[in-house]
C-alpha cells in the first residue's frame, strides 16, 4: 500500500506542490506518509490572502458571541477528527497512542477555553477628569505568523492558532518539516466548523525556506515561534529589521529540587513523566534533579529501577513506556552529549547507548554526579537522559537549580510549605511545579525567563499577546 499524500492549506484551498517531502516513522524507520513541499510562493499566498482578510476585519468585526461559537465549533470538530490523527501522529512522531490522544484533546482545549474569552475582549474607561472620555479596544494584531517544533506539532499548534483566532487574527502557521502530517487535520477542523477562507492557511516547508520566508514577508505583524534557541535567535534578528512582535517559546534546561522529606512514590510519578514521556523531547523536562545528599541514595536505587522498567517499542504497542527519538539525527545528538558526559567525568548508572532494534531508539538513562561546570549540567538534551547532582543546603539548591541559561521551568519536592514557598520566589523560571511535574494546563500561563524566551502562551495572559491596545481620548465640546 502505498504511503498517504496530504497537502498544504491555503486559505481555505486545499494545495499540491511539484516538490514533496517524505516523513519517516522513528520506530520503524518507515515511509509514513508524503506531504506537498511549500516554498516562498506558497508563503507569499498565504500571507497575500491572510493580509485582505485580517484587513477586511471579517473575524474581529463579527458579533463576539458569534466568534466564540465558531472558536468553539473548531474545538469540536478536532475531537471529532482524533480518531484519524491520533494513528497517523504515533506514525510520524512515534509517540504513543495515549500521548497523541493527549495532544487532540489539548488542542481542543485550546479552542474551548480562548472561545469563552472571544466574547469577553473587553477594554477599559480611564478616568481624565472634567471635559473628557478616555477608553481602550483591544484590536487584533492583523496577521499572526506561527512556526511550530515537532515535538508536540498538533498541541503547541492548537496553543498559538485558538488564542489568535479568537482575538480576531488571520493566522499563517509553518508546520514541522519532521512531523507535518496530523496538523493537516487541524487546517481540516477549522474548514469543516466554517472558519471564513482567508483566516487560515497551514504550510509545511523548510525553516530556513519557508520558515524564513514567512518572517520576511511584510504582510507578517507577528511571528509566535516555539522551537530551539539557535533558531529563536535567528528569527529575532529578521523581526527586528521589520520591527514587528515576538512571542518565543524556546528551550529549557530544568531541575526538580528534591527535598529530604519529599514523597518518593509522587516523586517516581513525576520522574516518570518527567523525563521519559515523549522520550524526554519536551521542552519543560525534567532534565535534571538536586537531590539532597542524606537521600540521594535510595532515590538513586529507585530512578535507575524506575528507568529499567521503561518498555521500549512502537507508540501504537499499549505496553510501550519509552517510544523513540524523532530522527536519527536527534539520536546522534544525544548519544553524543551521553559520550561527552561520560569523557567529563559524570557517572553513567544506566543507558547512553542506542537500543539494538529499528528505529531510533535511546535506552532510559541516568547519569550521576553531574557537576556544575559539565555540558550535562547546561544543555538540553532533548531525549531520555536525566543529569543527577546533590546538595547539602537549600541556599546551594536554589543557586545549582538556577546556575544556567535557561529559566522555563522548575520543581521543588517537599512536605514543607515554607521552603516550597521561598523556593518559587528564589527560582528564576516561568512556572514553578510543587509536589508535581507538569501541574498546570490550558489555563495556566506559560513561558520562560533568561535563553527560554519571553511572552507567555495559555492562560488568559496569552491572549493579550495576540491584541494591541488602541487609547481613545475625547475631548468634549461644550
Ligand atoms: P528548531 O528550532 O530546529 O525548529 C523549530 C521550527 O522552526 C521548525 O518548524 C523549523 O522548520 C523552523 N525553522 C528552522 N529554521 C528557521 C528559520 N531560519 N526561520 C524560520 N523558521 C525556522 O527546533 P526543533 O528542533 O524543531 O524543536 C526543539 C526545540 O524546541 C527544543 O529546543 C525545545 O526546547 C523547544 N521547544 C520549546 C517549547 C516551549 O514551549 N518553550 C515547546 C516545545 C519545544
């Protein structure tokens, strides 16, 4: 049988392009599906056709109760189509059936929860004294340029477009060049709930093609990016020269702070999900942990028991625990910062080697004794490698959690409010998580502080990123 085709979204138009791309399946190393190649023509139609729209002012100026019900038609009609995205995710991220449930139902989320803010966009009344009348609108920003990872394309996708529709925007999104196949069907929901033509258009292409281009393009009033720092920085720098808006989503290097009289077994939960979910390519990992010395022991003993019990194997497997990086080129990569861990001095207790099956399989692993000054210790890592390190007192344990770039995220496992409370004072990072990794949803804002990136995604708060505040001050003639 031969792979699915599947095409670009343009405004409203389902297109083909000469060029396709292949997406390969990570645990099996198989053809999953071909999709159409866009390149700067198609980058230039979308925002052509989203530019009219935005400017005709079709979403913004339709009833706000009216909006919220197409917003939320959307969110719908992607439940309805998760049945047939969900497979074709696990086939082209390798992630398992449960997590690519977890992303349509996110998505989802997103719809519901920015459709019952889209009637309730409202400005203020500023008092000025005697003779005047001052108000605000909140006005869309005209055309929101989003460019999507492919760690999780269909959730973070659902997390830019709901917020941007629902404050009125027309919304050119860039799709992961390894993972573009189930965000097709997020295009497909807003057709079939009547989302105008024009409001949308959903491209895959190159980043440093259609990525690039789409930046570029002067129609652009925005760009949302979620993806490496590297390519954060190489995105500011074109927004710059256009002076336009950013909202950057970019990586994390977090730590769980771990207590001595944290709960263990809520903890392994954590660890669990922490790390190996999604093979530990999220962005808000649980990449490191500081465990107090007087218990680094026996969490030690039940981290390397908790990593030899990961099963291995393709998402749509229902006893799979570990499912495969995304390409051979992130295996590469993360077997290299293992190697180079190792040559640094850290203890490797379990893993750091490829799995000998197909597909691009990296073995759970935990290294010990990973000190301030190695890689481990700074960089991401992107894939199922925890970094483990010590302290003796919670002053060193915020300092160590804080001693690197990035500030996304961070955790502190206690039984003792007080240190929980001055810990997410002293820990520099967007969202803190006591008692659990992951705590917090759609409605919760999110977003990271130093090389992490700035502006924030859900939550109320994110919707104000996709508005300007426009001031009226009236004089009034006597
Ligand atoms: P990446 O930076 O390589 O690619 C991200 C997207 O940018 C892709 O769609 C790519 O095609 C595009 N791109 C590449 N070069 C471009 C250019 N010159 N101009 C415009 N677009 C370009 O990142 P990745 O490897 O796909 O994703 C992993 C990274 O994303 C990790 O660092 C991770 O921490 C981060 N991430 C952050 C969050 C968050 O919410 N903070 C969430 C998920 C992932």
């Amino acid at each position: 049988m031969s792979a699915p085709h599947y095409l670009n979204y343009i405004a409203g138009e389902w297109v083909d392009s000469d060029e396709k791309l292949d997406v390969i399946n990570p645990a099996t190393e198989q053809l999953a599906g071909t999709i159409a190649l866009a390149g700067e023509h198609e980058v230039q139609r979308a925002v052509t056709a989203a530019r009219a729209f935005a400017d005709q002012g079709t979403l913004y100026d339709m009833r706000p109760a009216e909006r919220a019900q197409l917003i939320y038609r959307i969110a719908n009609k992607i439940r309805a189509i998760a049945e047939r995205g969900v497979p074709l995710l696990v086939a082209e991220n390798g992630k398992t059936t449960a997590e690519a449930q977890a992303e349509f139902n996110n998505a989802a989320r997103y719809f519901e929860y920015y459709a019952g803010m889209a009637d309730k966009i409202e400005g203020r009344s500023i008092p000025l004294g005697e003779g005047y009348v001052d108000f605000t609108y909140y006005e869309p920003l005209g055309v929101s340029g989003q460019i999507v990872p492919w760690n999780f394309p269909v959730d973070l996708a659902g997390r830019s477009m709901a917020p941007a529709l629902a404050a009125g925007n027309a919304v050119v999104v860039k799709s992961p060049e390894l993972t573009p196949l189930a965000m097709t069907l997020l295009a497909e929901a807003c057709d079939n709930a009547g989302l105008p033509k024009g409001a949308l258009s959903l491209l895959c292409g190159y980043g440093d093609v259609a990525g690039a281009a789409l930046v570029a393009n002067p129609g652009v009033d925005q760009i949302v990016f979620t993806g490496s720092v590297a390519t954060g920085k190489t995105i500011l720098h074109a927004a710059a020269e256009r002076a336009i808006p950013c909202v950057m989503e970019l990586g994390g290097k977090s730590a769980a702070v771990v207590f001595p009289d944290a709960d263990l077994d809520q903890l392994m939960n954590s660890v669990d999900w922490g790390i190996f979910f999604n093979s530990g390519q999220v962005c808000s990992a649980m990449s490191r942990m500081l465990v107090h010395e007087d218990i680094h022991d026996e969490v030690l003993a039940r981290v390397t028991e908790l990593a030899a019990g990961q099963v291995l194997g393709e998402g749509s497997d229902e006893s799979t625990t570990l499912t495969p990086v995304a390409s051979a080129n992130q295996r590469d990569q993360v077997l290299a910062m293992c190697a180079t861990a190792e040559q640094q001095g850290a203890h490797l207790v379990t893993g750091g080697r490829s799995a000998e099956r197909p597909g691009y399989f990296v073995e759970p692993t935990v290294f010990d004794r990973v000190l301030p000054h190695m890689n481990l210790f700074t960089d991401e890592v992107f894939g199922p490698v925890l970094a483990m390190s010590t302290f003796k007192t919670e002053a060193e344990a915020w300092q160590l959690a804080n001693a690197t770039d990035y500030g996304l995220v961070a955790g502190i496992f206690t039984n003792d409010l007080n240190i929980a409370m001055r810990g997410s004072k002293a820990l520099k990072a967007g969202q803190i998580f006591v008692n659990e990794w992951y705590a917090g949803g759609v409605e919760t804002p999110f977003g990271g502080v130093k090389l992490s990136g700035f502006g924030r995604e859900k939550g109320q708060e994110a919707l104000y990123s996709y508005v300007n505040t426009k001031n009226v001050a009236i004089r009034l003639l006597d």
